[in-house]
C-alpha cells in the first residue's frame, strides 16, 4: 500500500461488506421463515390425514440442517483460527515496535493500520462464510417450495 487513502479504502470495503451481509441476513429470515411456515402446514396436514401427507418434503427436513451446520461449524472453526492468527501477528508486530525501545516510525505506524484493516475485513467477513451454507439451504428451499406452490 502506497498512501493513507489505501487504508481508507480498506476500511470503506470492510463496511461496505458488513452491510451486504446484512442484507444477505435479511434475505435468509425472511426465506426461512417462508419455509418455516410452509413446512409447518405440511406437518400440520400429514397429522390431520397420514395419508396424504408429504413426506418427501418432510423427510428432507433433518438431513439438510445436519449438513449445512456441520458445514458452518466447519467454516466457523476455520474464521476462528484465522482472526486468532492475524490478532497475534498483530500482537507480535507491537510488542516488536514497543520492546525496541524507538518511537514508531510512520511507515511502521502504515503497516500497522494496513494489517489490522486487513484482519478487521476478514473478521467482518467470517460471518458470511459461517452462515453460507445455512443461508443457500434456506433460499433454495424457498425458492423450490414458492415454484411448487405456483
């Protein structure tokens, strides 16, 4: 990074994608409350009438869950060690900079800024890669069970 205002850049990109997981959020509540709703009629009508209920749909419900949170928890260790990893590198570089006995220099003071802007876009991007697999499974099965309904 060449000047001050890669730094800002940096940190207007962290913000610019906590507020597309935001919105990515939003979208997951309200397809999942859809399929909420959708799946509690289902069960609703199969206790009414064994019969006629839908199983197929209903058989889905537990296998998909166990799938997309295993895969989050996956992802979710995996953010974990990463923000560990870049909150001791950045640690390391201040106990460097204070046990050396100097005051900081700018360019010491950029690289700083630079790593820790760079670890503050990756922790605010975690959440997105933790809910990913949760998120999909919502919005396709809303979109699969909107089409169904038409």
């Amino acid at each position: 990074m060449k000047n001050a205002f890669g730094i800002w850049a940096d940190m207007l990109s962290s913000w610019s994608a906590v507020a597309q997981s935001t919105q990515r959020m939003g979208t997951m509540a309200t397809d999942s409350a859809y399929v909420v709703d959708h799946r509690t009629k289902l069960m609703a009508d199969a206790l009414r009438n064994p019969m006629t209920g839908d199983y197929a749909e209903l058989s889905m419900m537990v296998p998909e869950k166990v799938t997309a949170f295993s895969q989050a928890g996956i992802a979710g260790w995996s953010a974990m060690a990463a923000m560990q990893s870049d909150s001791f590198a950045i640690w390391q570089r201040m106990m460097t900079m204070a046990l050396s006995g100097k005051p900081m220099t700018a360019a010491q003071g950029r690289a700083l800024a630079v790593q820790s802007s760079r670890a503050i876009k990756r922790a605010s991007t975690a959440s997105d890669r933790i809910m990913a697999p949760v998120q999909s499974g919502a919005n396709a099965n809303a979109k699969r069970l909107r089409s169904k309904k038409a």
